[in-house]
C-alpha cells in the first residue's frame, strides 16, 4: 500500500498548483499516515471495528488519486423533490456544485481555502489521510444574523466511474452570532468499494443553530468514515440526526466541545441494518464549562448478521458544574447472527451534575407480538408496527417538521 | 449515635497501621529461576510444581506490562523486591497454636482476629497469612469430619496433589497477563478450598491476609472448589502497617463451581491506602476468576474496597454451564490520593445463564474511580440475561468518577440492561437530615450508608456490620 500511496501522492499534488509550504505540510501529514497506517482493533476506539481488516477484506487494495481534472454531468434526478433547498453536489469526491439559489448573496461566504489545511486536533490516523489527500476545501462563512431561508442539502453522489479509490472530503462551516444552518447530508452511492474518509469542521458562535442530519439509506458496497468537529460558544444549540443503513461500512463519529455556558448538544441516531453490514456512532461530547446540556439517543433494528456498534462519551470538565448529560441506547436483534456492541462511557470530574447512561439489547419483545396477533395482525404486520414503532421515537426527535416528514418518508415510517 | 462517634474517633487514623517486629526469613532480592526454585524450595514442593512456575516465569519474561488502565503508577522495579517472606518462627511448622510464635498472635488478636479456637469468631473458620505464609489456619478438625479440606495451598500441593493438579490454573491460566502470570510463578501461600460433593459447608471459611514485611510483595494464591452440589461462603479480609514506600499486591482467586454448586466471595479490602498526600499504600493488583463450570452453579463475588493506594482488579465469572448464575456485588470507596479501576466481567457461554451487576463507587478528595466492566453474550448462550446498574457518587470537584462498560450482545434470545449515574448528594436530602438534628457528617454517613445498601446486605452479618463502619471511616473528613 505504501509505494501505491506514495506514487498516488505525487500526482496528487502535482495536479494541485500548491504553494511549496503547503507542500510540505501536505508531505507531514503523510508521513504520519504512512507510520501509523489504518487504525485497528488495538486501537482503543476501534475495537469493535477494525477498519483496518475491513478494508482489506471488502476492497483489496486502495487507490489514492483522482483526477479531478474533468467535470462530471450533475444528475438532477437523485435531488429531492418536493423541499425547496439550496445545494452542494459532489460526485466522485469533486465538487461539481455549490448554489445558494434561495438565500441572500451577500449574507453568505464561501471561501476556497484549498491552500491553508485546518488541522483536526484528533489522533486519529484518518485524519492524516484526509489532510494529505483533500485537494479541495471549502469554507462556508454565514453571516452573523442571518437564517439560512431553506435548507442546505449535500449530496454525495458516488458512480460506477471509480473503484477501489479512495476519496477524502473536508468543508468547515462557521455559523457566525444569531445564525441558523439546517443542514442534510444525502448519500447517493450507485458505485462499489470505495472508502470515503470526510471531515467537518463546525464553528458555532454566540446564540448560533446548528442542524445537521445525515442520511445514508441507499444500498451499497462502498465504506465510509465520517468525522464532525462541532466548537460550541455561548447559547449555542447543536442537533444530529444519524440514519445509519445503506453502506456495507459507516462509522460516524461526532465530537462536541461544550465551551460556552447554556450550550447544548444532541445527538440522535438509528441503525437499521441487514445482510452483513458492521455500522458504529461514537460520540464524545466535552462538557467543558458550567451550565451545558447534552442528550443522546440511539436506536437499533439489526438483522441478517449486521453488527452494530455505538460508543458514547460523555466528559465532564471539572470546572463544568451543574452538567446535564443523558445517553440511552437500545437495540432489538432480530436475528441469531446479529450483534450488538456498546461502550456507554461516563468521565466525570465535577460533583454537581446529572448524568445517566442506560443501554439494553435484545429481542423482540414476544407479549407485544402476541398481543397485535391477539387482534388480527399477522405476525409480519406486529413486528413491522412494533419496529416502526421502535424508530419512529428517534425520527421524532428531529426539531425540524420539513426534514423530520421528509425522512420519515425516507426510511417509509408511518404514524 | 455517641459510641458511633468514639468508634470513628478511635479509628480515625488507619488502626491496622503498626507493624510486627519480626525475624523474617527472605527469598535473596529480585526475580529469577533461583529465587523460584527458592521458594519452590522452602515450600517443599514436588517436581510438577517447580515446572509449573518455571514455565510460568519463562511466559512471564515475554510479557509487557499493561498500561491501559486509567490510574497510572511509578514503575515497579521487579528485581528490587522480595518475592518471599516468612517469620523465621515459621521455618519449622508448629503443630498446634500453643507453639505459634506469641508475637504472632499478638498480632492476630490486634487485628481483631482471635486464632484461639475458645475465642471463637461466631463460627468462622480462619485461615491467616502472614506475608508468605500460613500461619494458623483453624478449625480444621471439624470441617475434616464432613470431608471439606480448608488449608494453606502449600499443604494442599503435598496432601491432595490430584486436586491441585486438576485445578490449578484452569480458571486463570498460566499464560493470562502480567500479573496473574508473575503469580503462577512467585506465589507464596493462599487457602485451598474444597467441600466434596453435596456438602453444605457448616461455617463460614476465611482468609485474612496481612502484609508485614516492608519491600515485599505479596503474591497469594486462592483456590476453591465447589464439587457439585454443595455450596460454601468464603470471606476474605485484608490489612497492612503504614509505610511510606509502595507495595504490590498481586493475588490470583481462582473459582470452580461444577453441577448446582454455590461459591458466595465476599471481600472487605482494607490495604492501607497512604497517608492524606498519597505517600505510601499498596497496590493491590488482584486477579480474581470464578468458573460456573457446571450446570445451575452459582458465583457470586461481593466486595468493599476502601484501601490500597490502586486497586485494580475485576473479578469475574465465566458462565460456562447452562443455567449458571454470576453475581457481581461492589463498593468502592476512594478518598485522599486513592485511585481505584474496578468492575468485573461476565462472559456468557452456556445457555440459559444469568448475571447481575450492582456496582456503587464513592470518590472523594483527590481521589479517582474507575467502574470497567464486560458483559459478552456469545451467539451460543441462548436465552441469557444481564442486569447491570452502577453508580457513583462524587464529593467535591477535584476527584473523579468513571463508567467503562463494555457490552457485547450476540445473541438474539438474549437481553441486556445497563443503566448507570452519576450524581452528588443532593441538598435536599442532607437538608432534610440535618433538621432532624444529624450533623452534616452524620447525615452524609446516613445517606451513604444507604446508597451502598443493596451491596452490603449481600456481605454475612458479621462483615457487614465491619463493612458498615468502614464506609463511615472511609470517608471521615471528606463533607465541608
């Protein structure tokens, strides 16, 4: 893998038009991917997930470039209908699309900063990969006051153009004082076995809203990593939404800095898996001063030997009194050959405050079967309603009535 | 409610500090094949058992030291201890207490363990180590007539070698981890345990350890055996002298329950835990395993860890029978410098089986606590159950409490519950205690005492009561 990553590095960057500073830096990040290579079970955060074998054993061996030289056609048929919403296309790994059709021009900035690399102050070895390899990065500024009108929709579209590659994406958000962004990241995967490797930065300033809510629904081969950084001052709301389910891989990982007081995090998630599919949430949310709130929920339907995991941290600060932290997770294994993995972890070093972590799994609850048969269901019919169910407490999380109907139908949850 | 204050007076400072001066025999400093044959040695141990720890030591030279747990200590330099202390009095064996060494039972009788049968403990028989070894273990007589053998392992090698064969090792095998593997190969002493099948063991067994000598670390070894259907209740109690240096503490308790047997571990650790600025204390690195090796044994561990310095261990059991059931009773109390990593694991094989997990930590001062633990459901174990609830309690913001679980289901017939929380004594309550006329420390020992009842109403009566006090004592000074 090396030689190959090395080579791929090289074209890379001569493609790239790079000052010889970030060249270098570029060279840095490198060579620490290269020492530490894929994360693996030693590693304490993937021990339930071994990306490192998972790679290997779906994919093979990895490319690392892609020419990004020539455009891609935008299929309009993979947006959604009936949501009005401003865009972000990226097919293959480029970004072939940004348009903010609905909103005010001057209140939103995008700024290309392809030349200087943000550093993600995680260990993680991904992050390496993603600093060397992103070839183009953008930064979204909205200005302070300003309420995105619409949401904003990020499709990530992959086809059967690329295989075996692997594609890094970075963008980094700040959501200036009084500002509001609700934003869907939407992935479209019609390719097979590659690995997406993408980071988000979040700034969140004074009294500032963020949406998020990422939906993978699609079936495909393909692995994905995805890593969301989100700075919290001041009076700051942040929401995720995970619908985890269509790739063969996906872990998901959000970590949240809790530094303003009043500040509050939440992170919601469903794993609805089948047929082999291995998805992880690992959440790390730092209380960092007094007065902050965060809350989690996860929800698992697992069958066909799918494998779920979901590793939840909640740090509390020692200067970070009057904490609320609450984190529950709960699963439902339809099968013999499905698993289900959690490490709820509580670390706290402040006294005064609430915090819970609750986790169960098991099986279908056979009183609530028998009590819908007992009224005419057929036995399909309970288990689909209590599953439905099940779900529909974390989808009704959602704070946003547009998005929250929207992925309802997504994933066909009726009330 | 005033005798409760004397007693805490009394008890203020750590009253199993002093120490015994005594002629010690000693293994030559630092760890190598000759000091193992030493010990081997002077244990007049057969050929089996030397192979067995010499190749023990040769796994052990391949081993790193773990370093994942959360509270981190100084190296140990294992060449600069003392593998093996015995009073020299001990050299010969005496064979009634009437020859012990008087100092000894000085000693004893200080700790509040009478070895004198006429003062008899409320029907508990007792085993004491001394450092490296034995040195009364009584009651023997009588639990003989119903076929139980209680003895220091020692003895045990040498009069039921067939036992000890079988046994040893299979719970905790030679080449586990660093230190339940320096164990097979230094251990010293320890009880052996076995009540033969359908016996209810009459009395309650004990051990009670006691580290003397400075410099010297500890390594016993614990071995029970529950043949089937009967059931016994060992209790274990443990005490140091003050010293400023550290000491190790690295003891291996293997369980074997077969057919519809009961083995109730119940543990009041009480190492001394250094002074208020984390000088000194032992680091009580402990490996404990029970095997539910037949079918409808039970296992259940209860503990009350309130000293050493580091306590680190996890005992666990390993479900292997259907229908088995493994318990997991815990209180620990860390004040001062004290850090503690503590949990246990579960591991479901058979099918049908059962665990609980009540797990309550109190830290306070500077202190820091850990709870690690796993529950591992394997896609055999059908129709299996896990209850899990810990809890912690913080008292002040310069200490730390920690939740690890590590939950594994995979198994669709099989469910499992964890909840955990963390929280401070409320005002509330305290408010509503100190009207009724308790002190703030009165009430703080109120409120506590009924945090950690679930816990200790699983400990024999007799514990209990000493375990109820040490809660007190343990977190003397830590409220205003």
């Amino acid at each position: 893998m090396k030689e190959q990553l090395q080579k791929d590095f090289d074209n890379t960057i001569k493609n790239l038009n790079l000052s010889q500073k970030d060249i270098e830096i570029k060279k840095f990040f490198l060579d620490n991917f290269l020492n530490k290579g894929f994360p693996d079970r030693k590693e304490e955060d993937w021990k339930f997930s071994d990306i490192n074998q998972i790679i290997k054993k779906n994919i093979g061996e990895l490319s690392f470039f892609n020419d990004y030289t020539s455009t891609n056609k935008v299929d309009t048929s993979v947006f959604v209908d009936g949501l009005e919403h401003n865009k972000i296309v990226f097919i293959n790994g480029r970004i072939e699309k940004i348009d903010f059709d609905y909103e005010k021009k001057e209140q939103i900035e995008i700024i290309d900063q392809s030349e200087t690399i943000n550093k993600f102050d995680n260990n993680n070895s991904l992050s390496d990969l993603n600093n060397a390899l992103t070839n183009k990065s953008f930064k979204i500024v909205i200005k302070k006051g300003y309420q995105l009108l619409k949401p904003l929709i990020i499709y990530h579209t992959t086809n059967s153009k690329i295989w075996s590659k692997n594609i890094n994406l970075r963008l980094d958000f700040e959501l200036q004082e009084d500002s509001c962004l609700r934003l869907i990241d939407l992935f479209n995967d019609t390719s097979e076995k590659n690995f997406l490797n993408i980071f988000y930065n979040f700034n969140l300033k004074e009294n500032a809203i963020l949406k998020n809510y990422k939906v993978d629904k699609l079936e495909n081969k393909n692995i994905k990593y995805s890593f969301n950084n989100i700075e919290q001052n001041k009076n700051t709301i942040s929401e995720t939404f995970i619908l985890s389910s269509g790739s063969n891989f996906f872990k998901s990982e959000i970590n949240c800095n809790l530094k303003g007081e009043h500040s509050s995090a939440f992170v919601n998630g469903i794993f609805s898996l089948n047929n082999n599919k291995h998805h992880e949430i690992r959440t790390i949310i730092n209380h960092l001063t007094e007065n902050t709130k965060s809350f989690q929920l996860i929800k698992s339907v697992l069958e066909n030997s799918s494998k779920a995991v979901y590793q939840g941290k909640i740090f509390v600060n020692s200067d970070a009194q009057k904490t609320d932290g609450y984190q529950l997770s709960k699963a439902i294994l339809l099968n013999k050959e499905s698993e289900f993995n959690a490490k709820p972890e509580l670390e706290i070093y402040a006294d005064d405050v609430k915090c819970s972590h609750g986790s169960a799994s098991g099986s279908l609850n056979e009183d609530s079967i028998f009590y819908l048969m007992s009224r005419g269901l057929n036995y399909n019919q309970a288990r689909e309603l209590l599953i439905n169910g099940f779900l529909l407490d974390v989808v009704e999380k959602i704070t946003d009535s547009e998005i929250r109907n929207l992925i309802k139908n997504m994933i066909g949850i009726k009330e | 409610m005033e005798n409760r204050q004397k007693e805490i007076e009394k008890l203020k400072d750590y009253k199993y500090g002093f120490s015994t001066d005594i002629e010690n025999i000693k293994a030559p400093k630092g760890l190598n094949e000759d000091v193992i044959k030493f010990i081997s040695n002077v244990k007049k141990e057969p050929q089996w058992m030397l192979e067995f720890r010499l190749k023990a030591y040769e796994r052990f030279k391949q081993l790193k030291e773990p370093d994942w747990q959360k509270p981190k200590y100084p190296n140990i330099d294992y060449q600069d201890l003392y593998y093996y202390s015995a009073p020299k009095s001990m050299d010969k064996k005496p064979k009634s207490l009437d020859e012990l060494d008087p100092k000894l039972l000085e000693t004893y009788k200080k700790l509040g363990i009478p070895l004198q049968e006429q003062a008899r403990l409320n029907g508990i028989a007792v085993d004491a180590v001394f450092d490296s070894v034995s040195v009364a273990t009584t009651f023997r007589e009588e639990l003989i007539k119903q076929g139980i053998i209680f003895c220091p392992i020692s003895e045990a090698i040498q009069n039921h070698p067939e036992l000890v064969k079988k046994y040893l090792g299979s719970v905790i095998p030679l080449t586990d981890h660093f230190f339940a593997t320096l164990n097979s190969a230094v251990f010293t002493d320890g009880s052996f345990v076995y009540i033969p099948e359908g016996v209810r063991c009459p009395m309650e067994l004990s051990t009670y350890f006691r580290i003397n000598a400075s410099n010297t670390g500890q390594f016993e070894r614990t071995l029970i055996i529950a043949d089937k259907g009967s059931y016994v209740s060992y209790l274990e109690g443990c005490t140091a002298p003050m010293r400023d240096e550290n000491q190790l503490h690295a003891a291996n308790v293997e369980l074997v329950a077969l057919d519809d047997a009961e083995i109730k571990y119940s543990t009041v650790q009480n190492w001394y835990p250094g002074d208020k600025d984390g000088k000194g204390g032992i680091y009580n690195f402990v490996t404990k395993r029970g095997l539910c090796k037949g079918k409808n044994s039970k296992i259940s561990w209860t503990q009350v860890e309130t000293g050493s310095a580091i306590t680190w261990k996890y005992p666990s059991c390993i479900l292997r029978g259907d229908n088995s059931v493994g318990e997991f009773y815990s209180i620990a109390i860390t004040n001062n410098h004290q850090k503690a990593d503590t949990g246990t694991k579960m591991i479901h094989l058979g099918k049908n089986t059962k665990s609980k997990i009540i797990s309550k930590g109190i830290s306070a001062g500077f202190s820091d606590m850990t709870y690690r633990g796993l529950v591992d459901i394997s896609s055999k174990a059908s129709n299996s159950n896990n209850y899990t609830q810990c809890d912690s309690l913080l008292m002040g913001n310069k200490c730390g409490a920690h939740t690890v679980p590590y939950i594994k289901n995979k198994n669709s017939d099989s469910n499992i519950a964890h909840e955990a929380t963390t929280s401070k004594i409320s005002e509330e309550q305290l408010h509503y205690c100190q009207q009724r006329g308790l002190s703030a420390e009165e009430a703080v020992g109120l409120i506590v005492n009924g945090f950690c009842k679930e816990v200790l109403q699983q400990l024999p009566m007799e514990f209990a009561v000493e375990a109820q006090k040490l809660v007190g004592i343990s977190l003397e000074g830590s409220v205003g």
